[in-house]
C-alpha cells in the first residue's frame, strides 16, 4: 500500500519453520506454556478485570499499574503470531471475546485508557494528570496504545478478523485529531505509539498514521508549552532532551531509547528521512563501542533503568532488563533491513542467545526483569526480590514482552533484496521464499549453537539464477562485536570453509556476508563450517569492573560459572591464561547444553543459570 520501504525485507515468519533442538522446543514452550500462563495471569491480577469495570460489566476501582492494558495487548499480539503458524480453535474464539470486551471499554470517541475510564476522580493528579493526555511524562496512555496497535495488526494478519484493527483505526484517528504540528504538541513520556503507528500505516495504507508517527518523534527536544520529560533526575531520561536528528549518545531509560530508536529507524525506511538515519548510526556506534554488555543487555544502571556513561558496566548490578534486550533486538534488526550489514545481526544474535534468553526459565513461566552478570546471591537484583526467576511482577512487562518475541524470531532469519537472500540466523529448520514468481524452498540442518556446520540445501522447480548471502558472525572473524569494546585475548583455531555440491569456494565477503551468485537447482547443496573454538574475552581498559578479568564464550553463547558446579562458589574463581578448557555436550544438564571445563572449573552458558540452587554466579572470572 506505501511507497517508500526498507531496503531489504524480512521473509515473513510465516514462511519459515524450526525442527531444530534448540529454538523449536522454545516456541513450543511459548506456545503451550507461556502464552496461557500469562493470560491466566492477566486475570488473576485485575488486568481483564480493568476492561470489564471500563465497560461498565463489573464494579470496582481500577487494579494495578496504569500500563497494566499494555501487558494484555502484549500477549494477544503473542498469541496473534502463534495463531499464525498454529491454528487454534479455543485460542481463536478466546482472542474474539477479549477483543470484544477490549470494544466494549472503548469510549465512543476512541479513547481507551481503562485506568481513566473505571474512575476519572481517581487518578493521581501529580502523576496522570486531571484531564486526557495531560501529563504524557508519567501517564502512558500513548505507550498502551502503541501495543495495542501492534497487536491489533498482528491479529488482524493471522486471523483476516478485523474487530481489533477496527478498535484500534478508532482509537488511532482519535489521537490524530488531538495531535499534530497545529494541535497539541505534547510527546509520550514512554515511546512505543512510534512503533504501533508504522505498524497501522503499513496495514491500511492511511499516510495519517505515519505523519503521526514522525511527528511524535520530531517534537522530541522542543519543549513546546513543556519542559523537558526528565524524571529520577536524569537528563534525557525520555530522550526528550535533544531533537531526535541531534542525538548522538544513548541516554536515560534504556526501554523506552531502543523503542524509539527502532520506531525512528521504521520511519526513516518508510519516509526515506536521511537526518534520522545518520543519528540512528552514532547512537549505535556509541551503544556497541561503550555501554553494550558482553551478553548484548543494555541498561547498566536500576536507577531510571537506565543507560551509565560510556564504559560504565558494572556486573552485580547490571540493570539489563529484558525489555531491553527484546527492545535492543528489534532496533538491530531494522538497522539490517536498512544497511545490510550484518554487524547488527551480530549483536542481535549475541543479545538473543544471552541477555534475552536469560529472562525466562526453561520451563516457559518464570521470569527475571533485571539479568546481572554476577551474583553474591545476597543482592537481591530481581525487581520483585529474589536470586531466582519469578513467576509474575507487580510491573509485568517482561513476561509478556517474551511471549510476542519467540514466534516473531522466525522472521529474522532470512531476508531479501531484489535476487539476494540473506540467511541471518543458523537453526535447523525449513523456508520458502519468492523469488522471480517462483517459490524456492531452502532447508537448513545444523546443531547450532552447539556445533558451527551448517549445511542448506536448495528446492526449487526449475534453475535459478539469485544470490545466497550466509552470514559470519563477527565471532568467527575474530571481534565478539565490531569496535574495542571487548576483544579476545587468544587466537582462533580453525578457518571458515564454504562448500557447493562438495567443492570447496573462495569466500567472497561483502558486509560481513559470504556471497553466492549462481544458477541454483533442485538439490544444490551449501556447507558451512563455523569454527567454535573456546575464546577468553577482555574488555576495553576503560571498564573499571572488568580489569584484571576475563570471560569465557564460545560460538555465540557467553558463559558464566555458577556456585553448585564449583564447589559452592564462583565469585573467587581465577582462570590463568593458559588454563586448558575443553567441551563437553551433556544432554541431561538444563536442557541440553555444551559445557566447559578445566581442572577445578566448570561453566555453562549464562542464559541457562539460575535453574537449580540459590548461588553464586560469575561472568568475568578473575584473571589468574
């Protein structure tokens, strides 16, 4: 329906499937457990409730925190994407009856903030404010709205039901009409409506929705009628201290930053705004090359959830929310989509398989928001108390967030630009991609992240000519991430070796890709092999936690070491130098993981700690 777009495309999740070990068991987690787990939830706290007491269906004051909606509208967009490749019939008509009743506490002019609707007089003036929209610093009623747009397209795509697309048009035009350059000039204190509008633009073709969308993002820094959105004390806490074209440095809660910076990197693609993407490249530069954590979390500090100053990762009070990492994900992947680089794809891999993945147990229903590198199992990092994964916050974010990204992570990996298919991401599984009117299926086998051999195998009618882009990852070239962040102290073993039909090529790297252009047929095969050696990590200079330490990762997987494999400690733990380590798979361990080992020493992979007993935990391990 629009113009103007991403360079290169997504292949949509829908056309791509997993039959591997280690992401399908996962989705199928996500799918049984998770995602009615977290519905349950939504009832058993009020969150529902707050829709039937809007609606005038039940009596009582309004439950909860005031973006308690959000957490709702999160996991129908989950539940949307599961329907999608999954048809369910009681899934289905339980989404029907939640959106009806989302219909039914909707105001007749479009408004929906149920907080507002239950009680009007009962909101706290000094935090919501008296009247709509009067205090976007605190309140979120523009942050609800934008997942409940997500999620309404979401459904609206799965199902082809166009009861929560319509609530959400209502609801949009609505805040089309109170704001804009000659209405209201106000921005939301928490950005995600950015990320919605794109979504309702792309699916109606309404350009309103997107000039909405890039005006909230250009009133950012103008103050006009306001002062700054600064809370806690920290400048730039919103990022409403600067234009967003004049920004350059990663500031203030680190949610609502990469949010924004993935709804500006969506609107630059579909506008073709040249002043927000050179922004969008130093913020990211300043974010990889001084306050990314080597787990790919973001967000050193509890204080606002917020971004430290350069180098200023601390380790036991790491912040790195998981909302953030989630949030870092989807920024990285629209910066592929417009450079074709797949730097971004490398810390988007790095940040799934580690500050991501250590936010939710593997049993689908326990949740960590904060996900420090370190642990005295004193500290009581979690954000509801505990050293071990909770099973719901009172500020639920998290584990509703989870349930939206699992599905949807089927559509990072492939991609496509004119006669060129990028694969990004490495798990057994199968694909099918339009190419010329003709559909060309590609099968991947491999045991990664354990193992760096990757074979795919092309299905197609007839001969093709296109190009395959395969992915290095910067780890198997020699950085963990681009820039001087951290670096490995040791040499790799092994080289990269690409093969056609058996017959070794010469790797042509462009962008970090190696390039393919042939005439494909049916059956052509392409081997990969990825060496996995063991590497110690050290950090820049600058990151004073870090000196005199060294991490331990191999692949794309960071390991730590947990108390119950060491003897019961792990925080004076020392690896010298020359220290040998060796692998070894043990199936029956947390699902099935590599570990290493040396004499005296043991670690796992840091998504899979905090599973069994209350312990110490370690990331950078003293440098012996």
């Amino acid at each position: 329906m629009q113009g103007k777009d991403y360079p290169i495309q997504p292949v949509a999740f829908t056309q791509v499937s997993f039959n591997d070990a280690f992401w399908l068991p996962r989705l199928e987690t996500n799918r049984k457990v998770t995602i009615p787990y977290d519905f349950q939830k939504c009832e058993d706290t009020g969150r529902v409730d707050n829709f039937l007491k809007a609606a005038k269906k039940m009596e009582g004051a309004h439950t909860g925190l005031v973006f308690n909606d959000s957490d709702v509208f999160k996991v129908i967009e989950g539940a949307a994407f599961s329907l999608s490749l999954h048809p369910d019939p009681d899934l289905d008509m339980y989404l029907d009856k939640l959106i009806g009743l989302i219909g039914d506490a909707q105001e007749e002019d479009g408004y929906i903030y149920t907080s507002r609707t239950v009680d009007p007089n009962a909101v706290r003036a000094e935090r919501e404010g008296l009247e709509r929209w009067s205090n976007l610093k605190f309140n979120h009623e523009l942050y609800n709205l934008g997942h409940m747009y997500e999620a309404a397209v979401a459904h609206y795509q799965a199902t082809g039901k166009r009861s929560f697309l319509d609530i959400a048009i209502k609801s949009a035009d609505l805040v089309d009409r109170v704001f804009g350059p000659d209405k209201r000039r106000d921005v939301p204190g928490h950005q995600e409506i950015e990320l919605g509008l794109a979504k309702l633009y792309r699916a109606t073709g309404d350009e309103r929705y997107l000039k909405l969308a890039k005006f909230f993002l250009d009133e950012r820094g103008h103050y006009n009628g306001r002062e700054e959105n600064k809370l806690f004390g920290i400048p730039g806490y919103a990022q409403d201290h600067l234009p967003v074209t004049e920004q350059k440095e990663a500031v203030g809660h680190s949610v609502r930053a990469a949010y924004m910076y993935a709804g500006m990197a969506d609107v630059a693609a579909l506008t073709g705004d040249e002043a927000y993407i050179k922004a969008l490249d130093a913020i990211w530069e300043n974010v990889v090359y001084k306050k990314l954590y080597l787990t790919g979390g973001i967000g050193a500090r509890h204080h606002g959830e917020s971004f430290g100053d350069n180098y200023e990762l601390p380790n036991a009070t790491a912040y790195t929310e998981t909302c953030a990492a989630i949030a870092n994900i989807y920024w990285n992947h629209r910066m592929f989509l417009l450079h074709g680089d797949s730097k971004y794809i490398d810390v988007l891999e790095r940040t799934l398989y580690n500050g991501f993945l250590s936010g939710i147990a593997l049993s689908g229903d326990t949740f960590f928001y904060p996900n420090p590198l370190e642990s005295d199992a004193k500290y009581e990092f979690n954000r509801d108390g505990g050293f071990r994964r909770n099973p719901w916050f009172e500020c639920s974010c998290c584990p509703t967030n989870i349930v939206r990204l699992l599905p949807a992570l089927l559509g990072y990996v492939l991609a496509q630009k004119d006669d060129r298919v990028y694969v990004n991401l490495y798990a057994s599984g199968t694909a099918k991609v339009s190419l010329k009117g003709q559909t060309i299926g590609l099968v991947q086998e491999s045991n990664y992240p354990w193992d760096g051999k990757i074979k795919l195998t092309v299905k197609a009618e007839q001969t093709q000519d296109f190009e395959l882009a395969l992915r290095i990852p910067s780890w198997a070239q020699g950085e963990p991430v681009p820039g001087d962040l951290y670096t490995y102290l040791d040499s790799p073993e092994g080289k990269i070796s690409l093969k056609v039909n058996g017959e070794t090529q010469s790797l042509t790297i462009e962008q970090g890709f190696a390039v393919i252009n042939r005439k494909w047929q049916a059956g052509d095969t392409i081997e990969l092999s990825l060496p996995m050696p063991i590497r110690r990590v050290l950090s820049h200079e600058k990151v004073e936690e870090n000196k005199g330490k060294v991490a331990v990762e191999r692949g794309p997987i960071v390991y730590c070491a947990e108390a119950i494999d060491n003897g019961g400690h792990a925080l004076n733990l020392e690896l010298a130098d020359k220290t040998p380590l060796a692998t070894e798979h043990q199936k029956e361990l947390l699902g099935g993981v590599t570990v290493i080992k040396s004499e005296g020493l043991m670690l796992i992979p840091y998504y899979a700690w905090a599973h069994r007993e209350v312990g110490e935990m370690e990331v950078w391990l003293k440098r012996g």
